[in-house]
C-alpha cells in the first residue's frame, strides 16, 4: 500500500478502495516529541512567522518522512493549504486536491465522491465495501463517545484522543478497533467521575496543547464531556451511504451548520460552559462572533500558536473561566444521564 498524506479528515474510504494508506499529517505532527522540530523545518524553507503551526507542522511531517502522494483540501477546511499545496507541487509531490461542495447536499457529495474515485482509480462501489468494513469500528467510537459523556467513564483526553483519530484509524483501522474495543472493556470497570465535576464542551479545532489542558481541567474539578469536531471526526450520522455519510459531517461546511449539531449537543450533554479554542493566524477564529450569539451558555476563547504546553497565562484564565461558572451555579449537581 502507498501511503497518502492527508491534510484534514476526508473520505479516507476512497483512499483505501484505491489501494493507499492514509496517514492524518496533522496528527503524526501532533504526535511527535517534539513538534516545535517540525514547526522549524517549515519556518526554515520560509513559511512565514505568522503562518499557523498545523500548515507549518504538516509541511515539516511531509519533508522529513519522505512522504510523497498528498491529498489536499481545498475547500472546506483551510485556506493556507492551497498554498501549502503550491509548496509541494514545487517539491516534486504528487498532490491531488479535494474540494468538499460548498454547502451540504447529498447530490453535490455525491459528484465530488464518483470525481476523487475517477482521479484516484477507483470505483464507488469499491469505496462502499471500505466505508461497510468501518462501520463497526465507528460505532465504537459512538460508544466511547457515550461512555464519556453518559457514563462518566472515559476522561475527556482519551475522547479527544480516539475520535480525533478516526481521521486515518492510525493507520489500519483493525488495530484500532481491537485497542479501541479493549479500552471500552475496560473503563466498564472504572469507579465513575464524581457528579459533581463542572462539565464542558470545547469546540473547534483541536488544539496544539491538548495533552496538557484535558488532565489540567480535570484537576480543576471539570471534564470535557464533548469534543465538537473530534467527534465529527468519527462520523456521528453515518447514514447509508458515503454520500450521507460525509453530507451529515459538518466540520466542513458553514458555522451554522456546525451550530445545528452543536446546540442539542449542549443541552443533549448538559453543558455547563463552553472552550472555544482557537489556533493563532486562522480565519476560523472570526466564527468565535458567531459562536457568542448562538451559543447561550458561558463562553472562554482560548488561542495557541506553537506552544505545546498550556501557558501560566492560560492556566489561570481557564481556572477564573471555572471558577465563574462555579459561582453561576453554586448548588450544581449532575444528576446521571443514564435512563433519564
Ligand atoms: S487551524 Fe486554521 S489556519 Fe490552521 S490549518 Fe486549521 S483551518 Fe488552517
């Protein structure tokens, strides 16, 4: 199989109907020991300082692994990877792009698909048959999901982790879905998270520090009980075709689209505040206007750039962003969700 960079989640069933391996660049940059060294390569070949880290991170995976097929999207995800593409097409690399229609309709998604399986050599059939063998595993990322914010089981970081990972399923799905299925068995086995623990929602994208900020804010008597995009990620509604499948995926689409998922969201999960993160120098932070006047619950923006630790900067503004809505609520309890 040859491996295939891809950019954001796509429809990766495609991809393995046509015989590639799809690596999530953004993930093996956030994965790796030191993404500051990969964030470097970038700025060394002249991406500019003020150039979001992901674009700079996914350049510095690409150089230094060799890769050299990349599926890059063009519409529906970021702006700065039509650039990026340029970049790599002065590289030498094989870079196919991949547009998702401008707004959610089934018939558009369905265009697009039979288009990227002619570019790449395959079928839509073939593509079904991949999107059918995944059906199990995303249904166990639905039941992590659950876990998390129904049962109080699965910490908001290892939510975060396995759903934002079901961009490329690490790299072969069945061995992801045997890691995921014993991960479930065992948090059956954990003592729930107390009820009382504030509980949040963070929306966009994810973030450079994630590592750091779910274990911090769970410290800080607050867990995340809803990753918007992660979970997009995992395809929620995966409907009956991938022609549904990636209409009902919202990530890609207008922030009020994203906004008819998020709301019952909220209230589904009983939300108490909301983290909108946002990444330095990216477009989608103008959407946090949008947010505030949707979203009728307490809000905190927080911003990274290249710091792969939360900052002491940080660290207090989420403890004062807690500490409020603690106040706001002063006899909060959590009664379980379950069978209610
Ligand atoms: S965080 Fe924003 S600027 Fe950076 S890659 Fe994502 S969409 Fe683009």
């Amino acid at each position: 199989m040859t491996t295939i960079g891809i950019t954001t989640t796509v429809p990766i069933e495609v991809l393995m109907a046509a015989g590639y391996k799809p690596v999530d660049l953004n993930n093996v940059f956030i994965s790796d020991p030191d993404p500051e060294r990969l964030v470097n390569v970038a700025e060394k070949a002249g991406f500019p300082l003020n150039c979001c880290a992901w674009i700079k991170g996914i350049y510095g995976v690409v150089m230094e692994q060799g890769i050299q097929d990349v599926l890059c999207v063009t519409t529906g995800d970021c702006s700065n990877t039509i650039m990026l593409m340029e970049v790599f097409r002065l590289r030498g690399l094989n870079v196919i792009p991949f547009a998702f229609p401008d707004r959610p309709s089934i018939s558009h998604m369905q265009r697009t698909l039979e288009s990227l399986t002619e570019t790449l050599g395959t079928t839509l059939e073939e593509a079904e048959k991949a999107r059918q063998a995944f059906e199990k595993t995303r249904r166990l990322a639905d039941e992590l999901d659950e876990l998390t914010w129904r049962d109080g089981l699965v910490s908001g970081w290892e939510n975060h982790y396995w759903l934002v990972s079901t961009s490329d399923f690490m790299g072969d799905h069945t061995e992801y879905e045997r890691r995921l299925s014993q991960l479930i068995e065992e948090s059956r086995g954990r003592k729930p998270y107390p009820d009382d623990m504030l509980r949040l929602a963070y929306i966009g994208v994810p973030s450079v520090f994630g590592k750091d900020l779910y274990p911090y804010l769970e410290g800080q008597g607050a867990r995340v009980v809803f990753n918007e995009i992660q979970r997009q990620f995992a395809m929620p509604n995966p409907g009956s075709s991938l022609a549904e499948q990636y209409t009902s995926y919202t990530y890609p689409y207008s922030i009020f689209d994203r906004l008819k998922d998020i709301l019952p969201q909220l209230r589904l999960r009983r939300v108490d505040g909301v983290i909108h993160y946002v990444q330095a120098f990216c477009h989608r932070g103008i959407g946090d206007i949008i947010f505030r006047h949707y979203i009728d619950l307490p809000i905190l923006t927080i911003e990274g750039n290249a710091d792969f630790m939360l900052t002491h900067h940080l660290r207090t503004r989420l403890e004062a962003f807690l500490d409020m809505l603690r106040r706001r609520a002063p006899a909060h309890v959590h009664p379980k969700a379950r069978g209610s």
